[in-house]
C-alpha cells in the first residue's frame, strides 16, 4: 500500500489541487447556494408534474404539463437498470451543482494528458487549459447542465481511444465503453455528434499511416475493439437511445405533416433556425482576446469614464442619468450593445487562453507527431462548420446531406471540440521541448511565434479597427431607434452610435494588452527553460499558474458569486400571481391553461402552476408546433382552445399590461362524444378544417382511420355520457354510458408509440382525430375505459441496458485484472552475504 501511495503521489497531489480549484472558484456551491440558472428555471417548471409524482415514489413517463402534453424522455425518465445512472446520481449526492461537472471536466482531460505522455504537473496545466475554456463556464452559468456534462467525457473518450489504437486494448476498449456510455448518458445527442466528427478524422488519419507502415492488421485489430466498445456503450444506453429515436421522429426535428400550409421544412430544423447562433468569422478572434467583439450581450458594463457616458454628458445629461442612459442602451438598444456580432445575443465569447492560442500556433510550426495533423485539421473543419450563415459552403452540405446534422441548432456549439485541440496541441509542444535534443532550431520557432502572436495582438492594441469594424450590422436600426429616443436628434443619435464604438475599441484594446502581457510572460518561461535556466518541473508548474490566472480572470466575467443565491430564494424565485392563485383552486385533474402574454416557445412560467398549452422544451410534438403556428400565430382560434380543455385563459391589457383572466365557458371537457365525422384526405386538409369547426359536435378525422371505425355500428345518444374518473398522466380510465355505439374525443395529445386503450380490461383500436387528440369508437352501453402508456421503446430497452451494464462491468474488471496481471512482481532484496562463509 505505501508503495502504491509513493507511485501515485503525484497524481494524489494533482487531484487534490483539482478540489481545491473546484472549492475556490465555485465556493458558494459548498455553501449551500446555487446558480440562478435561466435555463435551469425552464427545465423545473418543465419538469413540475413529474417530480411531483416522483416525489410520491411514482415514476411517470408522459406529463401533461406542457404543451398539452408529451413524453418524458427529453425531460427527465429514470433509467434504473443503466449503470450509468447510478453513477450519475452518485456524483449528483457527493458534490453539489455544478462542482461535479467541474470535477470531471478536469479529471478527464487529466486523464488525456497523461495518456499523451506528459508529465503529471504539465498534464495539470492542460486539464485547467480545456476545463476553463469560458464556453464549458458560460454553459455552467446557463444551466446547460447536459450539454457541458457531455463536453467532460470528451476527453476520457479520445483518451482511450488512444490507448486502444496504441495496442493497449482491453484497458483502453474497456474505458471507451465506460466513457462513451456516459457521454451517452449525458443525453446531449449534438455535442456526442460533434465529438464523432472529429474521431472520423482521427481513425482516417490512422488508417492512412497504417497502410504506410503497413501495419493495417493490428490497426484493424485496435477498430475492432472501438467497434466492440461503442456496441457495448449504446447496449448500456439502450433504453434511452431507442426512446429517444422513437419520439425524434416525431419531434420539430422529424417530418413535417403539412405539405402546403407550412413553412416548415420537410424533415429536420429549418435552416434559418438552425443556424440562428452561427459564429462569425472575424470573432474566432475572442479566441486569444475575449473582447474583440465586446464580450457578452449585458456583460460588460460601461461608467462614467466611458465615451458613450462622455457624449451623452457633452449633450447636457447629468452624469448619474447618463451613465443609467448608456447602461440601458449597450444592454437592449439593437446595434447599440457592447457585443456587436450578429448573433442574436450571446452569453460570452469562446475564449481559448492567451497562453493556450501562443502555444497552439507554436506546436504547429515544432510538432512533427501526425497527432497535429489531426488536431488541425478538427479545428479547421469545426471552425468553418460553426460559421453557419456566415460561411455556408461547407454547413449547407452538411446540413443538406449529413444525417442528422440538421437536427440540431446553435451551430456555434461544435467550437466546444476545437476547445479541446487548442490545448491538446498547445501543450504537447512543451513535451516536443522537453524531448527535443536540438532546442536551437526549437528556439527560432519560438521567437516566430512571439513574432506572429505578439505582432497580432500589438496591432488590436495600436490599430484596432483596421482589422475590425466594431459596427454591429444593424447599427442603423439602432441610429433611428436613439433619434426618436433623443426627440429627433440625429446628431445626438449619431454622437452617441460613435462613442459606443470607442467604447467596444476601448474594451477590445484593455484585453490585447492583457493578452500580451500573457503571450510575453509564456514566451519568457518558454524560454528560460529552453535556455537550461529552470527545469521541467519548474516549466510545468509556471505554466501551469500562468494558465489558471489567464482563465480565470477572464471566466469569472461570465461566473461571479453573485450568480449563486440561495436555495430558498431560488425556490422562491417563481411566485404565483393572483390569477394563478384563482386557477389553482379548481379541483379538475386535467383542465390547461392558456397564457396568451406568454410565449409559445419558452414559457418556463405557466407550467409551474397549471397544465399549459404552451412550455419550455426544445424537443415539442412537431404536429403541435404545426397546430400551434396554424391556428394562433395570426389569431386565436376559439375552436382549438376549446377541444384541448383550455379552461382559463389569460391576457393583459394592452395600455396597462394589467393581467387578467376569464374561464372559458366553451371549453369541451375531458372527454366528449361527438355527432358527426368528417374525413380529410391528407393533413393540410385536416388542419384547413379544424380552422373553422364545432369541436363538440363533430370531428375531424384523416381517412388513413377509416379502417378503424365501423361506421355501421356508430349510432346517436345526445344522452350519453363519457367522465375522466381517475387521472395519472401515464394511466387515465374514463367512465362511459351510452345507448349507442359512439365516437368519443379525448382531450389528450395523440402519440401512437407507447399508448394503448383498453375497454373493460381488453386492448382496442384508437386513432387520431382534430389533427392532434385521441379518439376512440366506443361501443353500447357502461364500460371503463383506460389510456396506458407503456412504450416498447422504453421497457424492452430496460432490459437491453441491464445486459450490456453487467457486461460493462464484467469488462471493466477484466481489464483491472489484466492490467495488475501485467505488473512485474517486486522481487525480494538479496540477503547480505554470510561472512564466514
């Protein structure tokens, strides 16, 4: 055991540096407080039905509380018989949000470094390098809690699959599975996709150096076991990868059911919508300085000494209004913001690291490893693929024939790959230093970098705007906004337009001079160890302290303990209003809500009190969304509301903007029997129908449903009777009484995998009528009547996860066992010679 700890030592020492950043930099999180997460707000409130039955130790997979409901695979289902799942959740009880995924960010791209073959402290400086990227920081801050819990397993991930493609392929295949199970696990399908992309260039790359070595055999041998290990991962994540397939293709990222009537694309995202948040060209400079475009949409905050305050001062405003004025205007005024990029708004830039950015271009011009040629070659095809609208030729292909890859949004997301190469290549270029035996030619490369990076960043400092504007695109949208704010005065107007942009240069030229400062003092250690002046370990631990000061100072703009607050307050944070208050007293299980101040997309209000007919979630029904866009984008349709139960409806005054609420008398219950069918030929027609309907007395029915109906047996009783009797969102059952053979309308969503209708305890057709609810025949007489939803996807999936998890686990011990197997057997010291002998 001692001489495990004194092999281990340095690891031990590493990993309790790693705690202490974690407690340092996320202090309040020990505190008992938490982050004030937008985002997180949204997902609880989307959540609200399912953690109120979880909390009675009953687990739903469908809620109602959102956009007149859907599945809860997107949104939160457990996975008891994934291992993964266990260890997630013990992660969750050991450390507090979001100190986890912090804790693991740096212990897995510690795990690459040393994989790598760099020395502990130098690997140390890597992990800080990747781990304080301020995109993993700002995801933090937002609540992107999947999104950066995927990022942390990209690093283990390449990390094993380096040691498998090394020959080690027990241990490295083990890890792959265990590592990519979680990364899958982590339900973040874009950023999974975005890491595939660049493991495609990796084999590539490996497989051509195979042939050239002629050694494809044993390379064949190491993709095997990459093949083995993937299969394994997705088995262990069975459940939630075929739950989520299944309900993907029904989601605003499946196929479209409108032909004529919509805007929206066949299949996939649309392409504006998908490329909403592209990164421009000209900001890959925030890669070495963060405020070449200002920095976040609200970060920055200008004072008195700032040239937007001065102009305004100039033009008679006294100071303390002036600087609420200019506060006000870099925050909201379109064109007029302190970021001046065409994103509709950004969190904060992709800041690499002055030290990481310096050392990157040097590892170019030093390493001669074909590990660099793969490493540009990610960031050069990540790069261009997050300018999206910006430089569509290479996203369009993509986004036209890539599979997939017009699922997902934010194209920008896919710079969180090229955040790991930067470090990657940044630091394997000390180790070319350390081993190099010619450090004189070394040492040229160094100065010729200093010379392009130096050179650079000096002119931001000297010439800002010769290399950018600093003029937002729609900075005369912001011109005409300020002159009728300023009473028509254009020069006004036009003064203070100008001051913004010295503004913007002041902020860019403030952190190029911050950024050479670090480049120089990089250079200079660089140097000195070139030079025999400090050892390596010395070299190490001064990067090291180099990286995290650059880092941090930079992160703590996006992450400051004012972010934190505490839990009660949090918990506080969403308070009902009067009218709410009013609402929530209604007894009637499934009754919804429509907010019309609301929006459709991302109200995360509404549904923490009521089931609302809008919500929070970017994975909704896409024959909803086509309802919705359909019937209430240009107005409300009375008709619509009504078939889907909506029992009160919300508004404001538009002068006063005084909320208000009124029931809706017209609203037609849980379920009904109708009168009468009409038949559609095909969607668009459908939805032409329902714009203009009686949703008591008739129903709209698509005749792919023909079949199901004996319209021979259907009969007429205006008497007849059908009442919700006992409501669980994944299990409803209904009463029903009737001297005839009716059709009756649920005002549930329709969603053919996983419901079932039972009569009486026996399995019935049901179908689809009003282009979105159940409906169902239901024959003469008194029957109970059950909705269950029991997805295949999700059950039959369970039990997939629990093989491949006990193999996984088998598999992973295997490979312990293997690896101390191979470990040589101390031998016993020589006794001493005898004397007499």
């Amino acid at each position: 055991m001692n001489n495990w700890f004194k092999r281990n030592g340095t690891h031990l020492a590493v990993i309790a540096f790693f705690l202490a950043i974690c407690f340092f930099f996320l202090t309040p999180a020990f505190q008992g407080k938490t982050l004030g997460q937008s985002d997180v707000l949204g997902a609880q409130s989307t959540q609200k039905e399912i953690m109120d039955y979880r909390a009675k130790d009953t687990t739903i997979l469908w809620t109602n509380q959102i956009f007149g409901g859907m599945p809860a695979f997107q949104i939160w289902a457990p996975y008891p018989d994934n291992i993964t799942t266990h260890i997630i959740t013990a992660l969750k009880v050991t450390f507090p949000n979001p100190v986890d995924t912090l804790l693991l960010l740096l212990l897995g791209s510690y795990f690459l470094f040393i994989v790598l073959k760099l020395n502990p402290w130098l690997a140390a400086a890597g992990a800080v390098a990747f781990t304080f990227s301020s995109y993993n920081i700002i995801l933090l801050v937002a609540g992107h809690s999947n999104q950066a819990f995927a990022i942390a397993f990209f690093a283990p991930i390449l990390g094993s699959i380096i040691l498998t493609l090394r020959g080690k392929h027990i241990l490295g295949g083990s890890l792959t599975a265990f590592f990519l199970a979680m990364e899958i696990r982590a339900n973040h399908v874009q950023m999974t996709y975005y890491l595939l992309l660049s493991l495609i260039i990796l084999v590539g790359i490996e497989l051509y150096h195979a042939f050239k070595a002629k050694k494809v055999q044993p390379f064949l041998k190491s993709l095997a076991y990459i093949g083995g290990a993937t299969l394994l991962a997705l088995a262990v994540n069975a459940s939630s990868l075929w739950s989520t397939y299944d309900y993907g293709t029904e989601t605003i990222r499946g196929k479209s059911n409108l032909t004529q009537t919509s805007s929206e694309p066949s299949n996939g995202l649309g392409r504006e919508y998908a490329y909403q948040w592209s990164q421009g060209v000209g900001e890959c400079f925030t890669f070495l300085i963060p405020n070449a475009y200002g920095g976040g949409s609200g970060t920055e905050v200008l004072d008195q000494n700032s040239e937007t305050a001065k102009a305004l001062i100039a033009k008679g405003v006294p100071e303390d209004q002036a600087v609420n004025y200019t506060r006000q205007i870099t925050a909201s005024v379109p064109g007029m913001t302190t970021y001046w990029g065409n994103k509709p708004g950004t969190s904060g830039p992709y800041y690499f690291g002055a030290v990481v950015c310096f050392l990157f271009l040097f590892g170019l011009l030093i390493i001669k490893n074909r590990i660099k040629w793969w490493l540009l070659a990610t960031v050069i095809l990540t790069m261009l693929l997050s300018f999206g609208r910006n430089m569509p030729f290479l996203s369009d292909i993509f986004f036209n024939y890539f599979p997939l890859y017009n699922k997902f949004r934010a194209v920008e997301s896919i710079l969180a790959v090229a955040s790991i190469c930067f470090p990657i290549l940044a630091f394997l270029a000390i180790q070319e230093i350390i081993d190099a035996k010619d450090r004189n030619v070394i040492l040229k490369k160094l100065l010729l970098s200093l010379y392009i990076v130096g050179g650079l960043t000096l002119l931001f400092i000297v010439l800002p705007d010769l290399i950018l504007s600093f003029r937002a695109e729609d900075q005369a949208t912001g011109i005409t906004y300020l002159t009728q704010a300023f009473q028509n005065n254009a020069a006004m107007a036009n003064d203070v337009a100008n001051a913004i942009v010295k503004d913007r240069i002041s902020l860019a030229r403030a952190d190029a001079i911050r950024t050479l400062i670090f480049v120089l003092l990089t250079f200079g250690i660089v140097w000195a160890f070139i030079k025999q002046k400090i050892n390596i370990l010395t070299l190490s631990i001064a990067l090291l302290a180099l990286t995290l000061i650059d880092m941090w100072q930079v992160d703590r703009r996006y992450l400051k303990n004012e972010n934190f607050q505490d839990k009660m307050e949090a918990a506080q944070a969403i308070k009902p209003r009067e009218v709410d208050q009013f609402i929530m007293k209604d007894k009637d299980p499934d009754y919804r809500v429509f907010d019309a101040t609301a929006d459709f997309r991302s109200d995360s209000f509404n549904p923490f009190f009521h089931k609302s007919i809008t919500g929070y979630s970017a994975a909704r029904l896409k024959r909803y969304e086509e309802l919705f866009l359909s019937q209430f984008t240009k107005s409300i349709n009375q008709d619509v509301l009504d078939m889907l139960n909506t029992k009160y409806i919300i508004s404001a005054d538009p002068k006063t903007q005084n909320v208000s609420m009124r029931v809706n008398e017209t609203a037609c219950g849980n379920a009904w029997f109708v009168k009468s069918i009409k038949y559609a030929e095909n969607a668009d027609q459908e939805m032409q129908a329902i714009s203009s309907f009686d949703p008591k007395n008739e129903a709209i029915v698509d005749k792919q449903y023909k079949s199901v109906i004996d319209e021979k047996q259907l009969g007429s009783n205006p008497a007849g009777k059908i009442d919700l009797v006992s409501y669980s969102p994944d299990h409803m059952i209904y009463q029903s009484g009737s001297t005839a053979s009716q059709i009756a309308i649920f005002s549930e969503i329709y969603y053919n995998k996983g419901w079932k209708m039972l009569i009486d305890g026996v399995e019935k057709p049901y179908f689809r009528a009003n282009y979105v609810l159940r409906a169902a025949q239901i024959p003469t007489g008194n029957h109970k009547i059950e909705f269950i939803f029991h997805p295949t996807s999700y059950y039959a999936g369970e039990n997939i996860s629990l093989a491949g998890s006990i193999l996984l686990v088998l598999a992973l011990g295997g490979a312990i066992y293997t690896e101390n197997k191979k470990k040589p057997v101390a031998k016993p010291a020589a006794k001493p010679a005898d004397k007499k002998a």
